[in-house]
C-alpha cells in the first residue's frame, strides 16, 4: 500500500488585526482536502492499514468539510466510502459544486434521502458488527476523533512551552464541538475558545454532553444575536477580506464568524490567542458565489 504524505503541522505564524496580535496555527496547510481538524478527527484512520477495512459509511450535509475529507481518505486508501444525505435541490442535482463535486469525483457514492427519513436512514448505516465497515457520525463526532486531537493538544504545548507562555488562550469554531470539547479536555491547563456555527449554544451544550461532561476550561462565547449557519453576511464578507490582508485566507462558514464572535470579546480575554486553522477553503467558492448573488 502507498503510504499517504501529509505536511508536517504545526508551523505557527502571526498576524496583527485591528492592533491586536495573533497566533495562527497553520492546520490548513497539511493537506488540500484532509486537512485542520479533519486531519486529526480522522487520524486514527489515516493511520489504519487499508487492508483493515473497505467500506465507511457517514452522513450529513451536501457541502460539509468532514464529508469531503472522509471521501479523500476513502480515494487514497481504496476504501468505499458511502454517504446519506438529505434530498438534493435540483439544480445541485443536475450539476453538483464545490464539496459535493470533489467528494463525487473522488469515487463518493451518494445516497438520497427525504427528511422525514433520516433518522431510519442512520440506524440502518450503522455497520459496527459488519467486518471491515465503519460508520462515523456526522461530522466526525465520534469517540475515535480524540487519539487525533489528543495529537494536536501535543503540538500546541510544545509550542507554548517553546515560546514560554504560561497561559494560552485556544480559538476554534465549533460545528459539532467535538475539536473544542477534546481539545479542552486534553489541556485542561489552558483555555479554549469557540462558538457555535451550526446549533445554538444550547444545542451545541447537549451535543457535547454526548461525548463527555463539558470541560470547565470551555468558553463557549455568545455570538450576540442568531445567525442561521452558512447564511452569508455583509459583515462577513468585509471580514474576510480584511483577515485576507494579513495575508491568510479563511474560511467563511466557520473561520470567519468565529473571528467576528472572537473580536467582540476581545476586551475580556487575556493573555495571548492562539488560533487553530483548521481549513475549509475548498468551500470558499461555493460560499462567495451565493455572496455574489444575494447582492
Ligand atoms: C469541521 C470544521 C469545523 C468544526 O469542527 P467540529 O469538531 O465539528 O466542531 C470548524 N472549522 C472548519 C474549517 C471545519 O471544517
């Protein structure tokens, strides 16, 4: 089997936006489709001898990030990988974009499913008892992500320790939680930083409590009013051409609303901030075509 070639993570770089100075861990670099935090959810599988398996099943969202990475993995490893998701729209159908292109290409088989029959749709994919299947559950959240993160949390306090920082501040959105939940519950010395993209605070709260207790050393930042997930907004669209002037790009759904949440607290955080890259550009397009639209 070709063993998979991945960057080495971990370079930190910085940046200063608004007077403020930033640490910016570079996970977007590892790899172009496997990379930030799906590079370490999914590091217990990238480390699997492809002979273990054949098939991963998961589902979710038609553009998400964990999707395309799971479909990546599956590619390079000659696994199968198959996906549910809700009823496409037609015109996505007919000419599928962005994620949802790639992971096709990459060999992902499809399945479709109206709402009301997903929930049966899951139960049915899941394969534990089957040899040489696994079924992962949406975005990732699965026990097998914290070997991966508990890598990551590795990283980051080797770096601490090499810059002398006694206190570190850790900033990554959350979807699921489950990179913010492990990672808090890996350094528990330090703080972390995140906001709920997908659910409410609420609803992010009890999707956590499925893995584990919340970690105290969680901050889970209010956004100050509701947004609705991957909705674009003006305010988003102008911060990200500004984070774009320091020179590293980030990703709209999650990158640039965590930034927005994350300057609005600004005043009350102390000690330096270490922010997690954890990719999503390969969503970028997709999301300023609607940009361009809504205008
Ligand atoms: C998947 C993803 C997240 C959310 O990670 P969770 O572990 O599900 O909270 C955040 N940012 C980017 C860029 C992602 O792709």
């Amino acid at each position: 089997m070709a063993e998979l070639h991945f960057s080495v993570p971990g370079r930190v770089e910085s940046i200063q936006l608004r007077g403020h100075d930033f640490f910016i861990k570079r996970d977007d670099l590892i790899d172009p489709l496997l990379s930030g935090n799906k590079y370490y959810k999914l590091y217990r599988l990238i480390h699997t001898p492809a002979e273990e398996l054949h098939t991963l099943r998961s589902w979710g969202g038609s553009q998400s990030n964990a999707m395309l990475a799971i479909a990546a993995l599956c590619h390079r490893k000659g696994w199968c990988f198959e996906y549910t998701t809700r009823n496409l729209p037609k015109h996505l159908k007919s000419a599928p974009t962005g994620n949802l292109k790639t992971a096709l290409d990459l060999g992902m088989q499809l399945h479709e499913m109206p709402q009301d029959r997903m929930a049966a749709a899951i139960t049915a994919m899941r394969c534990d008892a089957m040899p040489g299947c696994l079924s992962i559950a949406q975005g990732g959240a699965d026990p097998m992500a914290l070997e991966g993160i508990h890598h990551l949390a590795e990283s980051i306090e080797q770096w601490r320790l090499q810059m002398g920082f006694e206190q570190l501040n850790l900033v990554t959105p959350s979807g699921t939680g489950t990179t913010a939940s492990y990672l808090a519950r890996s350094l528990p010395h330090l703080s972390v930083l995140t906001t709920p993209l997908v659910a409410d605070r609420n609803d992010l709260i009890a999707q956590i409590s499925q893995l584990m207790p919340l970690p105290d050393n969680l901050n889970i930042l209010d956004r100050g009013r509701r947004y609705r997930f991957a909705q674009p907004e003006a305010a988003f669209l102008l911060l990200y051409e500004e984070l774009r002037s320091t020179g590293i790009t980030f990703d709209l759904i999650y990158g640039v609303p965590m930034w927005h949440t994350l300057l609005r607290h600004l005043d009350h955080i102390e000690g330096p901030i270490l922010y997690l890259h954890s990719g999503g550009l390969t969503g970028n397009a997709t999301m300023l075509d609607r940009y361009r639209q809504a205008k």
